[in-house]
C-alpha cells in the first residue's frame, strides 16, 4: 500500500479493510489536495464503508454512475465523500453475481436524488431507498433509458428536448 497521505486514520484503515489488495490508492493534485480511492471488494461491503463515513462526520457531495467499458453491461458506481478537505471516493462494480446496492439514503439524507436518478435514467438496482420514485420521466418509460444509444447530433440539435423524446418514444414503439 502507498505511504497514507493526510486524512482521517480510522476511515482510511476502515475502507482499506473492505477493499482487495491493489484496491486502495492516495493521490494529491497540483494544489496538494489530498484524494483516497477505495474500490470495493463487492457492492454488499458498502452496507458497513457508510456507516463508517457517517460516524466520521463525512458529507456525501455526489454518487458518479458509469460504464467502466463501452462494450460491458456492467456498471461502477464512485461515491464522494468529504471529511474536512480530504475527499475520499469509494468505488464499487455492479456485475451479475452483485446486481444491487443498498441505499445509503436512511445515513445521507442527500443520496435520494442520486439514487433514485441512477434508478431511473441507467437502471441501476437499489435496494432499501425508502422512496424509489420516478423522478423526471414518465412512468410508461422503461427504466435504464438513457443506456439506450441516442445519437450525439439529436441530443446536441437546438431542438433537442423535442428531438430526443421522440427518438426515444419512437424506439420504444418499435420494441413493444
């Protein structure tokens, strides 16, 4: 493991503890701030890294969703986390054998939007949210619709807000 640079010990000893050996990095940027990665040994370990950030008096800033490979099903989700300065991100992989996550809603109150937009436009399972409604598109619409290939120039077209639901509506017509 790479000498610790500064930050919160029992969270840094915590995270590495869930995390398989080549799964924890320390980095700074240009400025000297201080960034840990930790990549999670499975979804199911985030159940015991939210707590431990919780207790620390960590502040959930944002949950980044993406594809780590174009051709893959698969998804990672990149929790950031704020303990004085420091940001820790914790990362996790959805794959057949761990499909879902647990909400981490019930400890930061400001994961319901993140969650329950990556429910909603990428079709990621969340399991526990205490509130897994819709909250932009239509009920009709499939969930994970936005993992379905819109072209760039309709999405970037002045008009792109008509252009893009028709798309869409069009596509999912065509699948019924």
């Amino acid at each position: 493991m790479q000498e610790t640079i500064q930050g919160n010990a029992k969270v840094i000893e915590g995270l590495a503890a869930l995390c398989p050996g080549d799964g924890v990095r320390h980095t700074t940027d240009a400025y000297g701030n201080a960034f840990h990665w930790f990549h999670l040994e499975n979804p199911h370990k985030m159940t015991a890294a939210a707590p431990l950030l919780k207790e620390e008096g960590a502040r959930l800033c944002m949950i980044s969703a993406y594809n780590p490979k174009e051709s893959t099903a698969l998804k990672e989700l990149c929790y950031h986390f704020e303990i004085k300065g420091i940001i820790y991100n914790v990362t996790l992989t959805i794959t057949g054998e761990w499909p879902n996550v647990q909400s981490i809603t019930p400890l930061f109150a400001n994961a319901d939007w993140h969650e329950r937009e990556m429910m909603e436009l990428l079709g990621v399972s969340i399991t526990g949210h205490p509130n897994p409604t819709r909250l932009f598109l239509d009920e009709e619409l499939d969930a994970g619709i936005l993992n379905e290939v819109v072209p760039l120039s309709v999405m970037m077209n002045g008009a792109s807000t008509t252009d893009l639901w028709e798309h869409i509506l069009k596509d999912k017509e065509q699948n019924a």
